[in-house]
C-alpha cells in the first residue's frame, strides 16, 4: 500500500468546488472526491506555514510543539526548530521501512527547519535558485520531479508528501489559466445582516474593485491550474497501475482571506474561517466510503493517525489527534466535540474553540483593552474586542459578533478553552503567557 500526501499552500476550503463553490476550480480533486470522504469541517493547527506544517506531521496543537514562529526569511532562528525527540511522520514510516519521499522546498526557507527533512529516505527541494523564494515555485516545477520519482519508484511501498505553493500570493497563473474566471461570474451574493450585498467567500460586494477583484479571479485561475497538475498525477498513477493500491489525501496548510477583513485584504493572518478552515479530502483504497461528504468536526493532527491507522501501525502514541477511519467507515458521527486553533492577527495572540453549534475568537490583547492603541505602521485593526463569537449554523461566514449580545455564552466557551488548553499541554509553560504577547505584538512577520 502506498500514500500521497498532498498539501496545497493558502488553499482555502471554501473556493472548492467539492465544498460547494459556484466556480468549477477544481474539477481533479472533485473527481477524487466523489471516490472519498471530504470532511468540511478541518481545522489547521495554525495560520502560517512553519507552525502549521509542524502541527500536521507531529500530531501535536502549537502550543505542545513550540514552533510558533514563521521565520521564513529569518536565518538563525534556532528558538523556533522542533525538539529532536518529536517524532514526525516521516520519522514513523522510515522505522517501518516505509521508502519516505518529499517533493517540497520548506528546507528553502531562511532558518532550514530541519524538522521538515527528518526521516524522509529522499527530499527533493524544488527551489534551488537563490532569487526564487519558496512560494514561487510552480506546479510545473513540481511535477518534473514528481512524475519521474513515481515512475522509478512504482515498484515500492513508499510514502509521498508533496507541496504545492500555487495558491500562495502572488496570484500569477499561466495563460489560460489567467482568464478562465471573469467578473462575478459564478459567484453567489447574499444579503448581510446589515442589508449589503454579500458575496460569499469573497467579501462585501461594495467593497470590490476592478484590482481586489482580479485578485479573487486569478486566486480561483490558480486553483485551477494547480487542479490541473494534480490531475496529471492521478492520471499517472492510474497509467502505472497503483491508483488503487494508494491513499491519496488532500489537504492545506491554512487558507486565504479575500475582503472578508477589508483592512486587511488578501492574507493569511487571523483566526476566522477563511483561514482556519482548510480542505481535507481522504481516499483509502481499501476502504468504502461510508458518506462523500463528513461535516464532523477534524483537525490536522488528525491526519498522521489516520496515515498510520491506514499502514496498520500503532497510534497509540499520537498526540493531540483521532484516526479518522471511523467517520470514513460511517461508524460514528464524531471523534471530538471540540477543536482548537491557534493564530495571529497584527500583533494579537489569537486562539479559537469552535463545537458544533458556535465558535469562540480569544484575542490576548497585550494591554489592558482601554488602554490598547496601535503604534505599529503595519497595524491597522484598531480596539480588537477580546472575545468574538459566531454562531456556526446561520452566521458561516462570520458576519456578527454575538459575545456582546451573549455574553454568559461567550464567558462558558472561554472558561472550555482554557481547560483545554490546560489538560492537552504537555509540559512546560504556555508560549501564549503575557511575555509571549508582547513578542508577536513587536514580532513582525516572524509572528504575523
């Protein structure tokens, strides 16, 4: 049995068409969809790759792994590499002698953080040029050294990560790419509670211009084009024979905020739902699926026990996350009433708790609120409210804030996110204590 892990940077779920999106974005991964489970509902560990990514391979919430800093252009950040006595995934598979492959270039970024080769038999690292930065690397680039590894290594029991960055700013995809969506096209507009016109997954439709709107299209055009990519290595894996002997599953780092935060237009910070709700596609070959479509609440730490379950290891020691094969095989409803994340949003410490029927927003403001005034060039979200709630049925694209309205709700799920926080950590301190909010609000992009 095989496994290829895909993970495809700033892809949020919502601009998916097998998550319900108007435009046809994505019509490879819906195709794998509709022979998979999709669970709706994924959580990242956090908004920003290096943390994100050391969530999803460690089977640990950030605040278990420490590594919550993004220092991608920051050599010499050594406080933010991963403990050696974490296993990662990789790690696990190579002590089975699982072959362990990456075609990624995490390995590119400023500090080298070397948590992202351990265990792996080969890492292939795409950017190699010193004037290419790691997000612009291209799926083309990509599948030159996907395809012929694949061809060589067909043969084998093997383990595939592979990281696309095509969704990443900036939004630049190859002709015809570039103009396969137009305008509003295909694209729904609801009418806010506040009586605007709404467009969903999008922003505020007064809101738009003729730029932010071209950054939405061409975001849609690069999802497109990476689908395409993707779709020649499904079809290569059929041509070698192994389609049915591999479990692919497909994922996201975190997403991307459109003008949702019109401050803040087209970003990867903050804890709402454009970036904190990732897609999760899970194809197991050896296994029907019991629904296409899963609204149970998951989470990336669930992956790595879900990839071990499906190896028939032990998951006995996987940190913070749940195997997802019983919500594949239809035999519950739910492994967790609860999840947790983390993130930050101009200098704010942010943690959400979301269950089934709310979601809770925790801002650590680093002052006390009265007192709270931005001095940063780069801070632009004034007098941030320490609590946000949504409700997760009617209000999905979080549009009203009802902690003021509930607060006996809003105090109930705080009080719930703190003891969980308390019973999951491991050991040592919260890296979300006071000193810590002082850091990410003077932290720059290495925090935000």
């Amino acid at each position: 049995m095989n496994c290829i892990l895909i993970a495809i940077d700033a892809l949020r779920a919502q601009h998916l068409g097998c998550n319900g999106y108007g435009r046809s974005t994505s019509p490879n991964l819906d195709e794998l969809a509709s022979q998979a489970v999709t669970f709706t509902d994924c959580t990242p560990g956090y908004a920003y790759t290096v943390p994100s990514f050391t969530t999803m391979f460690t089977v640990r919430y950030v605040f278990n792994h420490k590594v919550f800093g993004n220092p991608h252009g920051r050599p010499n950040e050594n406080e933010f590499m991963l403990d050696d006595t974490i296993p990662t995934l990789a790690d696990l598979l190579a002590r089975e002698d699982i072959v362990t492959a990456a075609v990624d270039n995490l390995m590119g970024f400023g500090s080298h953080p070397k948590q992202f080769i351990r265990g792996y038999r080969y890492y292939i690292s795409v950017t190699q040029r010193r004037k290419q930065r790691p997000h612009q690397v291209t799926a083309d680039q990509l599948n030159q050294e996907v395809i012929p590894w694949l061809r060589a290594h067909s043969n084998e029991e093997f383990f595939l990560f592979i990281h696309y960055w095509d969704t990443h700013q900036p939004f630049v995809p190859p002709h015809p790419f570039d103009e396969a969506f137009q305008g509003l096209e295909g694209l729904r507009v609801i009418e806010a509670p506040d009586g605007r016109d709404y467009v969903e997954d999008v922003g505020y439709k007064d809101d738009l211009n003729e730029k932010s709107l071209a950054n939405v299209n061409h975001y849609d055009g690069e999802i497109r084009y990476v689908d395409d990519r993707i779709g020649q290595i499904f079809n290569l894996l059929t041509e070698l024979g192994i389609y049915e002997q591999t479990a692919i599953i497909v994922t996201a780092d975190h997403g991307e905020i459109m003008m949702e935060r019109p401050l803040t237009p087209f970003c990867m910070r903050g804890i709402w739902h454009p970036t904190m709700q990732v897609p999760l596609i899970v194809r197991l070959p050896h296994l029907t699926p019991h629904a296409h479509l899963c609204s149970a609440l998951t989470h990336h730490v669930d992956i790595v026990p879900t990839i071990l379950e499906f190896y028939d290891m032990q998951t006995t020691t996987s940190g913070d996350g749940f195997p997802l094969m019983p919500l594949y095989a239809g035999q519950t409803d739910a492994v967790r009433a609860q999840v947790i994340g983390e993130a930050t949003y101009c200098g704010i410490a942010q943690r959400l708790l979301k269950d089934r029927a709310y979601k809770l927003v925790k801002n650590f403001v680093p002052r006390p609120y009265e007192e709270w005034i931005p001095k940063r060039d780069d801070v632009i979200w004034s007098a941030p409210q320490p609590l946000e709630l949504y409700d997760q049925v009617s209000d999905p694209c979080e549009l009203v804030n009802l902690a003021p309205g509930k607060p006996d709700v809003a105090q109930e799920m705080e009080q719930r996110l703190d003891v969980a926080i308390a019973k999951t950590m491991r050991e040592g301190e919260d890296p979300f204590r006071e000193e810590m909010w002082e850091r990410i609000w003077t932290g720059g992009s290495l925090f935000n």
